[in-house]
C-alpha cells in the first residue's frame, strides 16, 4: 500500500487520513443501457498488477474525492488529482 | 415550560486547576467566534476574495472554496450575519461558535508536540505562517493553522475538545506544557 499520498489540496498526508473507495475506470452506463452493461459495470472487476487509478476520499483532510494514479505491485504513485478534474475542474 | 439555559464551555472544569505557565502553552479560547463559509457553485474565487478584504476576518482553509473563519471583531452571535451580508450569493455561512472548540498551542516545542500525533509536514517552508489545513490528529480530524513561527491555531468539534486536550497532553509528554483558558 502506497503510504503516502500528496493530496493536490492540503499536501502530503499518511494514506489513513484516506479512505478508499476502488479502481476510478469503470464509466457508469446510460441508466437505459442493457442489463449485461450494468452488470458489467455493478459487479465485474479486473484485478490487475500494476498502474492502476483509484477513487480515494481525504476524509480527515479536505474531504476531496481524488484520483490516485498508483502500482499496487512497486507502491510508487504516479498522480494524484482531484475527481472533477476529469470533467474540467468544476466544482 | 421555560428553561433556563447557560452557555458550558465543552473544557468547563476538565482544565486549569494548575495555574503554572511553561514553556509551551496550550490556551483555549473562552468564547470563540467561528463560521464555516462554503463558497457558492464557481465562486470561490470571489468569496476568498471578500474574506481576505475585509481586515475583519481570519480565514482558514479547509478544502477548496471552504473556510472556517474566525474572528477577534465580531462576537460569536454576530459573526454569521456578518459574513453573510458581505458575501451574499457567493458563499453559504454556517455559524460554529458554539459547536467548535478553538485553541492555541505556543511555545519553542510547538511544532515537535504536533509531529507526536500528525502526519503531515510542519516544518516553516513546508507549513509556513498563514497556512491552514484540516489534518489527522491521533484519530480526530482537526483544523491547523500557523500562526506563527512556533505558534498554532487549531480548531475541533466541540465533543471531541475534550479528548483532543488528552491527546495534546500525551504528544507533550517529553516537552513543557501548560493549559488552561485564555481569560478565567
Ligand atoms: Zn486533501
């Protein structure tokens, strides 16, 4: 586990002030897509080795949900940006 | 049925029985006020903008566009009309003078007594003067501020001061430290 993680917000912080909520790729189907798709989507998880990104909450800090950019075999984090940059940054 | 209700500080008779200051202090604000100031959708650049204007305030940041924010000017029963007039539709204000807890830890181990029970950096250049974060103090989140070279503000729910003095006291077992109210 990635020990440390530098929250764009508040700085480095020790990963238990995170919680974390799991991989950030799925893309939540259209709410009329076929069901195989929200199956897919609700209960079908790769479990890859290496670079992987990850919802994480600040919880004890600003309480950002952030993307964390990690290998969960080295533990090195490559990124960590908050969640709504993915959609431009809008809050 | 009316009630008489009196206004308890949360650390009412827990602290001050000794009267002797050492090097470190702890002082807990008596009455404090405090809002929270969360800026309206895409206006935080304004809100921070008339937060930092007016010399009135003291804010300090708790995540993007949110403040806690204090005041020496204003009295906790004013403090939240205050802010909301001067920010209008571009913040939301929530008094918190009587649901916070703030406290002052000063002295030349200020910065050692915090690293006991914080994980984040507070050396100068890493926390300098007027930084604020919210942080993970042993197992409660807290609001740090620098106030000062070896100076902190701090700020926590009410229900939780009394375990946090505990817990102050423990991280400065190895050090001097006093604590007691800022006005008996
Ligand atoms: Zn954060």
């Amino acid at each position: 586990m990635a020990s440390l993680i530098t929250c764009p917000h508040c700085g480095t912080r020790p990963k238990e002030e995170f919680s974390i909520r799991g991989d950030a790729t799925p893309v939540r189907p259209a709410p009329m897509a076929p069901d195989e798709a929200w199956n897919d989507y609700a209960h079908v998880r790769a479990n890859p080795r290496g670079r992987i990104r990850e919802h994480w909450q600040h919880v004890s800090g600003c309480r950002r949900w952030l993307v964390v950019e990690r290998d969960n075999f080295t533990h090195e984090v490559f990124a960590v940006t908050d969640a709504t940059e993915s959609r431009g940054g809008a809050r | 049925m009316a009630y008489d209700y009196q206004t308890v500080h949360a650390l009412e008779g827990t602290i001050g029985a000794v009267s002797e200051r050492r090097a470190n202090h702890l002082s807990v604000h008596r009455a404090s006020a405090i809002a929270s100031v969360l800026a309206a959708p895409g206006r935080a650049a304004e809100a921070a903008g008339i937060l930092v204007a007016s010399g009135e305030f003291e804010a300090r940041f708790v995540a993007p566009g949110e403040w806690l924010v204090l005041s020496d000017v204003h009295a906790p029963e004013t403090l939240g009309a205050e802010l909301s007039v001067r920010l209008g539709d571009f913040a939301f204000v929530v008094d918190q003078s009587h649901g916070r807890v703030a406290l002052t830890l000063a002295g030349p181990d200020a910065a050692r007594i915090l690293a006991n029970g914080i994980g984040a950096d507070l050396h100068i250049d890493a926390f300098p003067v007027g930084r604020a974060a919210n942080v993970l103090c042993n197992h409660l989140s807290v609001n740090l501020a620098r106030t000062g070279g070896d100076r902190f503000g701090i700020v926590v729910t009410r229900s939780f001061a009394g375990a946090l003095v505990d817990d102050l006291k423990v991280m400065a077992r190895s050090h001097e430290l006093s604590v007691d109210f800022d006005t008996r």
